[in-house]
C-alpha cells in the first residue's frame, strides 16, 4: 500500500500549494460567518428560505433544499460555496434576483455561510447565534436585520423596497387602519400576523410572519422605531 501511495505525495504538495497562494491571493485567511449569516438575511433572506438564518423568502428557491440532492449525492460545502458565490455575481438575465448584492468579501461570506448552513436542522451556536437577527437590539438595527427594508422603503433606514407599502407615512395611517386598534397595535399586528389586514392594493401572503423570529423586546423596539420613536 505505501508502494501506492508514494507517487501522490508530490501531487499532493502541489496542490496544497495552490490552495495557499488562492487563500493569500484573497488578502484574508478566513471567511467571516458571522458577517455572511448578518448580509444573507439582510440581502437574500426576503427571497429564500434557509432554516439556520431564519429566513423563510418564497420569491427565490429555498436554499435548503436547492442543495439536498447535491450534498446527498456526496458533493462537497466547498463546491456549494463556489456556486453560491457564482450566483450571486452572474444571475442569469431577467431573474427576479439582482446581481451584485454583495460584492468583495461580503460574497464571499455569504456564500461560505449559505455553503455552511444549507440542509442543516438546529439553531447556530456561538458567535454565529448572535449574528444577523438575534444580535439586533434598536429598532433600526432589526429592520435591516430583518429584511424589511427588502420590501419596503423607509426613508430613515435608507432602503427602497416597493413589493409592499412605503412605511415613511406609517405613522399617520396606522391609526387608521383598523376600527379600535392604536396605531402600534396595529403595527405590531403587521409584523406577527400580516394577513390580519391586507392593505389595499397590495397582495396577502406575501410578506412572511415574524412571529417567534423576534423577541417581544425586539417587536416593541420595531414598532417604535417605525412610528417614530
Ligand atoms: C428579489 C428576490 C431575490 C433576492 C433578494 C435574492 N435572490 Fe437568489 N434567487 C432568486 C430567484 C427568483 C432565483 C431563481 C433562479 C433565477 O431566477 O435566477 C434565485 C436563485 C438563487 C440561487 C440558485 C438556487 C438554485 O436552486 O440553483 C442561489 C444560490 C441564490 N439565489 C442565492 C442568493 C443569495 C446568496 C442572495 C443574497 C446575496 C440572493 N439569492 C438574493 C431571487 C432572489
Ligand atoms: C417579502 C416582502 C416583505 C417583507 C420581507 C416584509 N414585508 Fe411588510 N408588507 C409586505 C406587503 C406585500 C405588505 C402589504 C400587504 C399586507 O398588508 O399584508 C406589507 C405590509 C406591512 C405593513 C402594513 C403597512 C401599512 O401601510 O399598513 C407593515 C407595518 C409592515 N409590512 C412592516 C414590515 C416589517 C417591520 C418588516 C420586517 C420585520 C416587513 N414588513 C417585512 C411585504 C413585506
């Protein structure tokens, strides 16, 4: 057997090689999981669905089961990375998925954290159970943790959304939207229970439930901060 094995030693080396010059090429040692599970559910978590982040977005495919077949059939987290990380640069034409969501490093992360994360039951532990929306305390910090501003436009947070409403009047029309309800009940009920009222020219269904993915801390901090202060 050591007969055998004797020639691949130099190939080995080769290779091993390579991978070094690779991974120095790229100015960094390691993929920073943390900061790739925070941009995924920020960027991609309002299309796609992917169990360990806590994203469950149906425009895209769900990212769990995308690459069930393939890690069945033996391919490896390194490939999936490859491929997430091509996706992300080159979507093809007329897809509903912007190119270049993230770029440089901030790709890289995120496809090492889809590569990591994609199939997996549980929750993240560690440092990686505190990145993206569990780590979020102020009201601005969840509302891009958590997507909204995917959909949503609201001026003060920057983004741009339009599948649902603009919340940068929220404050005035939330009082009025429901018969008996306060302006933050009613918000509070937009996030937990979105289909409890549709509001008009928009579709239910769309926006997902964010029941038991915040905190009650989290959804008062939400609610303020949406209506305001
Ligand atoms: C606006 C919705 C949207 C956003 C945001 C989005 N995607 Fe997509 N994504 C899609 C759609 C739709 C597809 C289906 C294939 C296509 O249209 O190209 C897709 C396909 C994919 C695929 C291929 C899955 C497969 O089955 O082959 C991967 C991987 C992927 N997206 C990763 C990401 C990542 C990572 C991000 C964040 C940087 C992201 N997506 C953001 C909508 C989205
Ligand atoms: C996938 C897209 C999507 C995401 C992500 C999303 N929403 Fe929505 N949202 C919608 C749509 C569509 C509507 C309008 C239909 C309805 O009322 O359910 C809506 C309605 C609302 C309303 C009611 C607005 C009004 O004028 O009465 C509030 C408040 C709201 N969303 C807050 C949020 C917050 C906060 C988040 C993040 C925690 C969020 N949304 C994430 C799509 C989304």
């Amino acid at each position: 057997m050591s007969l055998l094995r004797t020639p691949f030693k130099p190939l080995l080396a080769a290779l091993a090689a390579i991978a070094i010059v690779a991974f120095t090429a790229c100015g960094r040692e390691e993929d920073d999981l943390s900061n790739g599970k925070a941009q995924f559910v920020q960027k991609c978590g309002s299309c796609h669905e992917l169990g360990r982040a806590g994203t469950q977005g149906q425009t895209g495919p769900s990212l769990d089961a995308a690459f069930r077949a393939a890690l069945a059939d033996g391919m490896n987290r390194d490939t999936i990375e490859g491929v997430v990380h091509r996706q992300i640069g080159n979507v093809r034409r007329n897809s509903k998925m912007p190119a270049d969501l993230v770029t440089g490093d901030d790709a890289r992360d995120v496809a090492a954290y889809v590569a990591y994360a994609t199939g997996k039951t549980g929750e993240d532990t560690g440092a990686l159970a505190q990145a993206g929306l569990s780590g979020a305390t102020t009201g601005a910090q969840i509302f891009t943790a958590a997507g909204c501003g995917g959909c949503h436009q609201l001026s003060e947070a920057g983004t741009n959304g339009n599948i649902g409403p603009s919340l940068n009047e929220l404050a005035s029309a939330a009082g009025e939207r429901e018969p008996g309800q306060s302006a933050s009940e009613y918000v509070h009920e937009s996030i937990v229970d979105p289909d409890a009222v549709t509001v008009s020219g928009y579709n239910a269904g769309v926006m997902p439930s964010y029941e038991g993915k915040l905190t009650e801390k989290q959804l008062d901090a939400l609610v303020q901060y949406l209506l305001g202060g």
